[in-house]
C-alpha cells in the first residue's frame, strides 16, 4: 500500500510539472513585435504579418505561437526598454516595425533574429560594416525608397503647371533625408524646384510649413518620416487654407488629407516578413532568410481631396476608401491666394493668442509665487490629451472644458503638495510631476498620437463669422480678453492679494494668519489649469495631440512673461491687469518674432538658439539700461 501511495504521489507532482512552461513535448515559438510609434499606415504591415504567421501554421488564436507585443510611443528610451524585456524572454525572432525599431533592435542583439519591415535598405540606414555587409542577424523586406520618385512625378502630371513643392524633413532620420535627395533628383528630372526645410519636433511644423507657404510653393509633398506622421494635420490645415494640395508616398497620409500617393502596400509588406518568419520558425537549420525587396507598390489617392482641389485623376488610381471629410474646403484661386505673407502672420497671432493662457499660467507661479514650476511641460500635454480624447468620445465643448481645467489642476495641486507638504524643492517637484504626467498622458491617449482633423472645434463656435479662418483668430482673441479679464479680477480680490502677499512677503503674510501652504498649493493648482486650457486650444487649432508636444514649452510662457514685463516697464505700468495683457502682447510678440525669423530665410535648425538668444536679450534690456544709468 505504502508504494501504490507513493507513485500516486510521483504521478501528480510529475503530471503538475508536466503542465508548467517549458515542459510541453512540443516547444511554442515566441516573437517580441517591437512598433516605435502608433500610426494606422504603419499598422497594417502588423496585420499582414500576423496573418502570414496564421496562414504559415502559427498563431496565438490556436496556441502555435506566442507574441510579445510593445509600442514605444514615440519615445527612444522606451523603445529600447523593450528590445531590453523581448532579449530577456529569449524570444526567438524579434520583428521591428519602422526603421526606428529595426536600429534599436540590431544594435542590442547579435544572437536573436531580427526581421525588419516598413525600413529602408541596411545601406541607408548605416547599418553595414566598412565591407558593405550588414547585420548577420538581420533579415526580413526593406525597400529603397524609389517609388517616392514616382510618387513625385505623379504631381507633375497631375499639376502640370505645378514649378515649385515645398518640403519639411527631420534630420534626425536617415530614411528622410534619403527620401528628400531623391525628391530633389526626381524633381530636376521633371522641372520642379523643391523648397524644402528642417523641423525638429512637432511643435514646430505649424511655423516651419506657414514659411514653406509663405515662398509661393505650387503643391507640398509629406515625405515618410516620424514629425510628418505626427503633425499630419497642421500641414494640411495649412495648405488647404492657402489652396497648396499636398501630395505624399504614403496610404495613410492620403487617408488624412493627401490627395494622391504611389507608394508600398503596408499591409503586403508585412505579409512578405511574416512569410520569412513561417519559413524560419519551420525549419531552422536551413538558417535564416534573405533580404527581400518589397514587391506590391499602389497608385492611390483621395476621392474627397482631389474633388476640392478640381484634380481630375487619371486611370490607375485607386480610390482610398476613406470616409468623406466634412470640414474640407474648396481651394482657393491663385487670386485669392496671392495674401500669403499676411496669412502667414495672421497664424503666428492665432497662436500667440493660442499660447496667452500658457504665459498668464507661468506668470501666477514664476511671479505672484516665485516658484519656477516645470510641471507646465506636462500639464500642458495633459490638457491636450484630455481634450483630444473627449472630442473623439463627442463630449460636450463644455464638458471637455471642464475637465481639462480638472486636470491641469489636479497636475498643479500634485505638485504644491509635494513642496509643501514633503518638503521637496519647488522646482524638482515640478520635474517630478512632469516626468510622471508624460506616462499619465499615454496612458489617457493610449497611443503617442490622435488626429483630430474633422472634429468638432471650439474654435468654430462663432459660426455667423462664415470664413474659418477669421471665425477662429476671433473664438482666440475673445477666449484671451475674457482670461485677461478673469485673472485680473481675482488677482484683486481679498484671496487675489492674499496670493500676492503670499509671493511677496511670505512671513509677514503667514503672521497675520494666512494658511501660505494653502496658498502655493491654489495657485499652483490655478496656474496649471491655465496651462492645460492652452493645450485645449492649440490641439485645436493644430488639429492633432501628440504625448511630445509639451517639451519645452515652459520656455515659450517664460519668454511670454519675460517681453509682458520689458513692455510694462517701459511704459512705467505696474497695475496687476497692465502686467497680465503685458504677458499676453508677450506670446504674441514672441510667435511673431519667431515667424519673422523664418520669414527673412534664417534656417529653421537655428530656431530654438533665436529663441534664446531672444529670451536672453529681453531678460538683459533691463540690467543694459540700468548699467547705462551708471
């Protein structure tokens, strides 16, 4: 008996280790899906790949395979978090997905297949050795980036009077600067001049694509990069407003606003690796795929668009498939698109009006508190997710309104509770709320970026003012006199010079019984709202949230306050309501200033040191004329 019970006992503890991973007689293949951002073009080449995998015998639905999935977002430090957790499962392909992720892979893993798609060349992306070999861990589908030529020459055709295309590209990306040489090559071919400039971040494109319009370009072509992805909308609100058509290489780009492409299948490019993979996974020892050309291009292009722009496109074009799009406007003449200088000051003014909740924000905690709060980078981002979310959702405007000054204030009450309360440095709090709220920020998007084109707009509340253009300049400069008003109302009530006081002379005011604490903590609360109400109106009037649009802005309400408190000096005004439409002519002037920077041909790289340089001079003027007075 006693040995009938103990191989019972052997037979359940080896039939419960029998269940645990790692036991099963046959082995499941793992693969880490690594995605660098989240874009609708580039997920399609995810889909063909899975399905490939499905046809080729693997799948998670019939547990033949397991697939380690992450999205960095957009964020590099991310990104090669993941590559780091996929190396560490030992899985045994990693699949990457852009050109980003494919870098990221190859250069923390000799050992584990990398199969790339949506990618360049190897050679075009300096991922060879001095012998011109690349990676020998590296296979799956890249393409050489030709068809953007063609892609090119399908303008010409289409405009034949078309002379000259305008074109922003990132530096920071090889494929970009690649595309933009055969862009330039294709173009002489075709007796096309091509105008092109470097944006950095998203930030910026509004500004740099205004000076590209300013230069009288014919048509703007949206070259494959991360910033264009990411900032779709302001390139074709801008273009559509001065009747430029834009044209790209890329489905998903048509799609948004495009009006034609000829460019890769996505989703067969990601069927083509995911064939590679099956046929790997199936048998191993015949070792590891070729590199592969992607073999499936489409001529594409927006039904919607080309009917605006009086585009009659020939046979071979097919249509996109995309809903109509209902706040899409009819192009202008040439005649009425001869204002182009004056449109492109009016949206630097749109967007200083834009940005004047940001400085008056700055102002309550760099002046009033004397607290140099960096949580604005992320409180105003955070306004900008929430806003982008609840118009998706079809919230109310005035839900959305609501909750976004919640937020930003939740963000800034965070912020003076860590001060107050735990003692901790003003300033590294705000660094700590900040650092925080860009993971807060994705979490609420869910991805790194959300389009917000065809919705409903704040800014289009003036609906009697029939050009969209005036309607919004109008919605902008009513919000600004109205916060102007407000914030210079309160800063004079009893709680308004309590706040004061508070910045002022802390100990005198704590003494007569004012809870100071209370204080930092409100106004910190207050001035982050504002900043988040500013993340509300820019994400509409540029027309896409983006989890990266908040760094350094700071800077932007910095140089705000810094030119309001020059103005107000010069004229000898130092009446609350003077100092604050002091920091709102401040956004404005400082957008103004940056635009005519552009204006006048200084590169577009240089546009961050013209900022300093800027902030720095006002910040001088001051000391310069006291020093003179010596």
């Amino acid at each position: 008996m006693k040995y009938t019970n103990d191989s019972i006992v052997l037979s359940f503890l080896f039939l419960l280790i029998s269940c645990q991973p790692g036991f099963d007689k046959k082995e499941v293949p793992t693969i880490g899906f690594l995605d660098a951002f989240e874009d609708e073009t580039i997920a399609k080449a995810k889909d063909g790949f899975l399905d490939a995998l499905e046809n080729g015998g693997f799948s998670e639905k019939n547990k033949t395979l397991q697939v380690i999935y992450r999205n960095a977002q957009g964020d590099i430090p991310t990104l090669v978090q993941a590559t780091d957790y996929m190396i560490s499962q030992n899985v045994d392909v990693i699949a990457a997905n852009p050109t980003t992720s494919t870098i990221t892979a190859v250069q923390k893993t000799k050992d584990i297949p990398v199969c790339m798609m949506v990618c360049s060349h190897p050679r075009m992306i300096n991922l060879v050795d001095d012998q011109g070999r690349y990676p020998a861990n590296l296979f799956g589908v890249y393409d050489t980036q030709d068809y953007i030529g063609t892609s090119v020459e399908i303008i010409k055709s289409l405009l034949p009077k078309a002379q000259k295309i305008g074109v922003v590209y990132n530096q920071a990306e090889p494929q970009s600067a690649n595309a933009l040489k055969i862009i330039r090559n294709t173009a002489q071919k075709v007796k096309l001049d091509v105008e092109a400039l470097p944006v950095n971040a998203s930030s910026e494109t509004q500004l740099v694509v205004e000076a590209l319009i300013n230069r009288k370009i014919d048509a703007f072509f949206a070259l494959p990069d991360n910033i264009v992805f990411s900032s779709f909308e302001v390139i074709v609100k801008a273009c559509d407003r001065a009747g430029v058509p834009v044209f790209t290489s890329e489905e998903g780009l048509v799609k948004r606003g495009s009006v034609a492409a000829y460019g890769t299948d996505m989703y067969a490019w990601g069927y083509q690796a995911g064939e590679q993979v099956s046929a790997y996974l199936k048998d191993k020892s015949k070792g590891l795929p070729k590199l592969e050309k992607a073999i499936k291009h489409n001529r594409i292009y927006n039904p919607e668009v080309a009917k605006a722009y009086q585009i009659k496109m020939p046979e071979g074009f097919m249509d996109v498939k995309t809903p109509p799009q209902k706040n899409l406007r009819i192009a202008p003449t040439k005649a009425q698109n001869a204002g182009n200088s004056y449109d492109f000051y009016l949206s630097a003014l749109m967007l200083g009006l834009g940005f004047s909740a940001l400085g008056i924000g700055i102002f309550i905690s760099m002046r009033i508190f004397d607290i140099p709060d960096i949580t604005t980078d992320g409180s105003y981002t955070l306004g900008g997710s929430v806003t982008a979310v609840l118009l998706l959702q079809n919230y109310p405007i005035a839900v959305i309104i609501l909750a976004t000054l919640a937020a930003g204030a939740l963000a800034g009450i965070c912020t003076g509770l860590i001060h107050t309360k735990l003692k901790v440095n003003a300033l590294l709090a705000g660094i700590l709320v900040m650092t925080a709220l860009y993971s807060v920020n994705l979490m609420i998007m869910g991805r790194s970026n959300i389009p917000l084109l065809e919705e409903r707009n704040f800014l289009d509340i003036l609906s009697f003012i029939p050009q969209p253009f005036y309607r919004q300049l109008s919605v902008l400069l009513v919000t600004s006199i109205f916060l102007w008003l407000l914030i210079s109302y309160l800063l004079k009530t009893d709680f308004g010079l309590a706040m004061r006081a508070t910045g002022n002379s802390e100990s005198m005011i704590r003494a007569n019984g004012v809870d100071t604490n209370l204080m930092k903590i409100i106004g910190l609360g207050i001035s982050n709202a504002l900043v988040a109400l500013s993340g509300f109106l820019i994400v509409q009037y540029q027309g896409f949230a983006d989890v990266n649009m908040g760094i350094g802005i700071v800077i932007i309400g910095l140089g705000s306050v810094m030119i309001g408190e020059t103005l107000t000096g010069w004229f000898g005004l130092s009446q609350i309501q003077a100092r604050i439409l002091g920091v709102i002519l401040g956004t404005i002037l400082f957008r103004l200033i940056l635009a005519f920077t552009l204006a006048v041909g200084i590169d577009p790289n240089l546009l961050r040191l013209v900022t300093a340089l800027f902030v720095l001079l006002v910040v001088a003027i001051p000391n310069l004329r006291s020093l003179g007075r010596g």
